[in-house]
C-alpha cells in the first residue's frame, strides 16, 4: 500500500501548514493607531504635573480639554480626510469663513441669526462638496485644490468684511435675536460641583464617538479605509469613490462651520484674518494621533489623543512660566517623532499571513 497519498482514509484532510506571525500581546497593542500618541500623552501629563504646578488643578484641566476641543473638532474630519488619502488645507479658514457669514448676513440683512448660521452651514457644505468635487474629476491633488480655496476664502474674508462694515471684524452680535439659543448649543458653560466646563468639550467627545463608530462598525467606514488605501481597487469592489471621498470633504467643512459658530457666539465677534495656520495643527494632531500621511490608517481616538496633547502644550508652557514661542518648535519635534512611529505601528499592524 502506498504510504504517500495526500490524505489517508479516516484521517480527514491534512493540516494546513500555519506560516502565520504570531504578534504577542505587546506587538498587539503596539499594532493599534493611537497606542503612540497615549504613550506620549502619559509622559507629557506627567512631565508638566512636575514642572507646571498650576497644572494640577481640576480647572486647569477643564482649561486644556477646552482648549483641545478648539482643534479637536475639526480634526475629527481632517482626521477622516486623511484615513481617505485627501487633505483639506482650507479647513482654517472656513471656520472663520462660516462665523463671517452668519455674523454679516444677519447683521446687514436684520435677520434671525438662526436664518444666518443656516445660510452659512448651506454655503460652508458647498465649498466642501465643491472641493471634493474637483479632486475626484480633474485629478489634481487635493493639496492643490484646497490651497487655492484656502486663498480665495481667505481673501473674501477680509475684503468683504472690509467692504461691508468698513473694517477688518464683525459687528457685536450679542442683542440680536436668536443670540441666545445659538449661544447655548454652541458656547454655553455649565458646571459640575464647582468646575466650569464649556459644552465644546462635550460635543468634541460626541464626535469623537460618532467617527469611531462609522470608522469601525459601520460600511461607510470600510469605504473610507478602503478608498485611502488604494481608490482604484476599492472602485474595483464596487466602493463609490466619488461619494465617500465628496462626504469626507463636505464632513471636514461642516465641522469648520460647527467651530465657527463656536468661536462667533464665544466672542460675539470675529476678526476676519483668524484662522489662517490652525489647518497644520488639525493635520498635526492628525498625524501625532497615527493617521498616516499616505491614507488608508488611523481613527478617531488618536486624533483625539493627539489634540488633547495639542491642547495640554500650548497651556502648560504657559503654566509652567516658559517662553511660549517654545511651542512650535515642540510641534515639529512631535511630528517628526509621530511620523518615525506611525511607520513602525503600521509594520507591526500589517504583518499577516505568508506563504
């Protein structure tokens, strides 16, 4: 009788050879997006509660989730953006853009500021469906084409404002009706015990938590992963492209509107140059929080880890009695670090089975 037949009667078919990497726990962990951005945040928090005492207050705390929340926000969608392989430089200017709107519109116009901030939420999703809409049918890279909305959108800020009310910011909106309403959904303060917390910080979570979840439990979020990693072949599955890619644009500009109505209705006016440079920072806690430049990797939590540390430098320089200017040189330290371990977190995630 033979003995070199594949499967021997009884036996059922053989094993099949497991070439597979066996990642241990450490691997495993180190294999998630934001797992970087934790580390660095735990040893940046521990830091500053030595050398900025003032840090270790419960108000300081709330100060600097407040003040993440301020890029959080929009970083969200950027964040998202950027896990579909696109960027959106004009995402600063935008949130200026949208607060101008609504501010002049109802101003000029003796409207409810509620018909203003409609129009401006109406107009701020063309620009981000315009935008979009370019990249996918020219080609051309989204860089390009948000770079030239960032110009356009920066200089109609500051030429209509100038036109309109003869200078370079809006007019106090704070008697005017629907002032109050919008104030509270957008910049309200409540407290818990004797703490203020802004209701910002509670709307970045509310996002945060909504990305996660169409990131990682939902087909949209499949999409997105699929078109950053490579549009052709998520096309070739059936992905539509076009749609993901437009929605993720017009995502980023519905959060730009959604921070300028923050900013108008704190303040109650706006100065129409703001906004220009906080593009890079929502990139930043973008890339800080694992999202890879090239697409196709990240979530939502590490962009929420990499603006709350955003968020905790900016104020413990501060706190701890430095010169501010120090922060942006720590900015290009933590990308260039972020970028070296993204890479290395994106091995380690990628190892599967071989042979």
């Amino acid at each position: 009788m033979s003995t070199t037949s594949a499967q021997r009667p009884g036996l059922g078919a053989p094993a099949e050879a497991d070439n597979r990497v066996q990642l241990g726990v450490m691997n495993r962990l180190l294999g998630r997006p934001e797992i970087g951005a934790l580390v660095a945040a735990i040893v940046i928090g521990i830091f500053f509660l030595i050398v900025a005492p003032s840090f270790r207050s419960a108000d300081s705390l709330l100060t600097v989730l407040y003040q993440s929340s301020t890029i959080g926000i929009v970083a969200v969608g950027v964040g998202m953006l950027m896990i579909g392989g696109e960027f959106d430089l004009s995402a600063g200017v935008m949130v200026t853009s949208a607060g101008l709107a609504n501010a002049m519109l109802s101003y000029e116009l003796g409207v409810n500021l509620w018909v203003g901030a409609l129009v401006s939420l109406v107009g701020a999703l063309a620009i981000g469906f315009l935008n979009g809409y370019l990249v996918m049918k020219t080609g051309i890279a989204s860089f390009l084409i948000t770079l030239g909305s960032f110009f356009v959108l920066q200089g109609v800020n500051l030429g209509l404002t100038k036109i309109i009310t003869g200078s370079v910011s809006t007019p106090n909106i704070n008697r005017m009706d629907g002032y109050d309403s919008l104030s509270w959904i957008f910049a309200h303060n409540f407290e818990i015990g004797s703490v203020r917390i802004s209701i910002t910080v509670l709307w970045w979570f509310i996002f945060v938590a909504l990305a996660t979840w169409v990131l990682s439990r939902t087909k949209i979020g499949n999409w997105i992963y699929a078109v950053g990693g490579s549009a052709d072949s998520a096309r070739a599955v059936g992905v539509p492209v076009l749609k993901v890619k437009v929605g993720l644009f017009m995502t980023v500009s519905f959060l730009g509107w959604f921070m300028g109505m923050h900013t108008l209705y704190r303040f109650n006016t706006l100065q129409a140059g703001n906004g220009v440079g906080n593009e890079f920072l929502y990139i930043i806690a973008a890339v800080v929080g694992g999202t890879l430049l090239t697409g196709g990797y990240g979530n939502a939590i590490g962009v929420a880890i990499g603006s709350f540390i955003f968020g905790m430098t900016n104020l413990c320089i501060v706190y701890a009695g430095w010169d501010p200017n120090w922060f942006r040189a720590f900015l290009g330290i933590m990308l260039l670090l972020a970028v070296l371990v993204n890479l290395y977190v994106k091995k380690l995630s990628t190892l599967r089975k071989v042979g």
